[in-house]
C-alpha cells in the first residue's frame, strides 16, 4: 500500500529489535528516511539500511546529545517513541528510585525527545507522534507494576499532547501490544517458567490460550500498524490508542 510518505523523515527509538525494529523496517519499505536509534553501534547492525544514530534512553547527557543532533538535522516528520520494557515485579516494595529510574528512561526521554521535534512539525504543519505502550495500560499485567504504572502516565501525557497540537497538522498516537514474539516476550515467558517451575512449552501454550487470535503477534503485524498511523491516510486519527494485541484485552 502506498501510504504517501515517502521521502519523509523519521526517527524511531529502540530500532535495533522487537517492535522498533519492525515500526523502522516498515516504514523504510515505504520509501521514509529512517533514523534508527539504539544503545549502541553493535545493536545496529541488524539495521543498515538505516542512519543509525546511538542513545541510551537511560542517560539524561545520551538524551541530550540525541535532542541536539536533531536540532542540527532540522527534525524530523515521524517520530516513533519506544523504550525498553522495565524490570518485572509487583508494586508493594518498588523503591523510589527503582520508580524515578523507569520514569526517567521510559517517560521523560520521550517527552523531551518529542518537545524537540514539535516545532518544525508545527512549521512544516505537519508530523506523526507514535509512541508503543502496553495493553497493561488499559488492563494491568500481573507482575509489571513499574510498567503498568509509568505507561499509564504516558497515555496521559500523549492524550494531552493530542489536542493541543492537532490544529498543526501533527497527530499524537499509541500502539498498545497485547503479546508480540519478540525477545522481550520470550524473557516473559522463560523468567515465568523459571518462577512457576512450569515447563516453558506449557507458560506458551498457557499465555497463547489466551488470546482470541490463538498466536502470538508477529513483529511485522505491529511495525504495518505504526506504518499506517504515520502514513497521510491516517491525518484524521489523533489522540487515539490502537491495540494489536490478537483480541487479547477484554473491554470494549
Ligand atoms: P525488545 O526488548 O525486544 O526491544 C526493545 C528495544 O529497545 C531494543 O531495540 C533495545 O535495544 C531498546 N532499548 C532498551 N533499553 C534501551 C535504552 N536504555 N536506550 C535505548 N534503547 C533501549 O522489546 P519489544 O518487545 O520490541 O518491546 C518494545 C516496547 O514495547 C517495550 O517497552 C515493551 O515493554 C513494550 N511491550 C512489548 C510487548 C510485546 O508483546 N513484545 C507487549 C507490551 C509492551
């Protein structure tokens, strides 16, 4: 599909796997110009065809640095926000810092590395803020209280951030996955099993059972939705959360 993007410029964090990955590669086959953004130079290799640039979503100079060489580059037209998923755990006994630290690479990152971007969308009036959540937004996951709890404040902020710069032409959006076979997933699946003692065939099937769709999500299945969120046919959805996740959240 010609989503009439190409030759647009995007930035997508958290590009060397998983989702990112997917969001950067689908996005490149329609003819955007994608900035990859990862830890480091060796995590890129799986994304030649792209610029790569390297920041820690972690380290408040490695987010500046990023924020700087945008304003160099003049911005960009898509920004797809995405971070690693934190720590598992429950919400009784999370420390403050544990909290500051998820907010601080999960939330303000992307709050500041999408600040810098605003103006030129708003003077080119036009621009797409895509940011990956969780169905735990909507329906809390057992055992990702850091999670559940930063994402849940993400949403708000994206919600916000939507009507206040519609009128500019730029659209604020979230992709909520259910369950995606990525590495992420998989590290779910086996950390699962380890607590459980349950073999790691029967946490699958167990976790799979689950969801209406009977399979887990392909990357690519997400990657095409963030596609067509960015693309000029999607210029009226805004403020909107989209979840792929198989049928997997149960409210309407
Ligand atoms: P993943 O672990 O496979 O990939 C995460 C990406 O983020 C990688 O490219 C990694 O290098 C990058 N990253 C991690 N920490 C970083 C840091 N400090 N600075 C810069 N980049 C960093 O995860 P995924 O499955 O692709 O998930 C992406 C996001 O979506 C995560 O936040 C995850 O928790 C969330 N999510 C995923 C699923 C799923 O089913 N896969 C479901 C719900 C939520």
């Amino acid at each position: 599909m010609d989503l009439a993007i190409a030759g647009k410029r995007a930035l997508v964090l958290g590009a060397s796997r998983g989702l990112g990955g997917a969001s950067a590669r689908l996005l490149h086959a329609e003819g955007v110009d994608v900035i990859a953004a990862a830890r480091s130079a060796g995590e890129m290799t799986a994304a030649e065809r792209f610029t790569p640039h390297v920041v820690d979503l972690s380290d408040r100079g490695s987010v500046e640095a990023l924020i700087a060489h945008l304003g160099k580059i003049g911005g960009v037209d898509i920004l797809v926000n995405n971070t690693g998923g934190p720590k598992a755990g429950p919400a009784m006994g999370q420390t403050r810092e544990t909290w500051l630290a998820a907010f601080e690479t999960m939330a303000t990152s992307i709050f500041s590395i999408t600040e810098a971007v605003l103006p030129g969308m708003i003077e080119r009036k036009w621009g797409r803020i895509i940011t990956i959540g969780s169905s735990g937004i909507e329906q809390p996951i057992g055992n990702l209280a850091l999670s559940n709890g930063v994402r849940a404040a993400i949403a708000g902020w994206s919600k916000t951030l939507a009507s206040e710069v519609a009128r500019h032409g730029i659209t604020v959006n979230m992709v909520l996955p259910g369950r995606i076979d990525t590495d992420r997933l998989r590290s779910i699946d086996k950390a699962n099993a380890e607590n459980s003692g349950k073999d790691l065939a029967r946490v699958q099937e167990a976790s799979i059972a689950e969801i209406p769709a009977g399979r887990y999500g392909d990357a690519d299945e997400f990657g095409a939705v963030v596609a067509f969120l960015a693309g000029a046919g999607a210029s009226y959805v805004t403020g909107s959360m989209i979840r792929v996740d198989g049928g997997l959240t149960r409210s309407v």
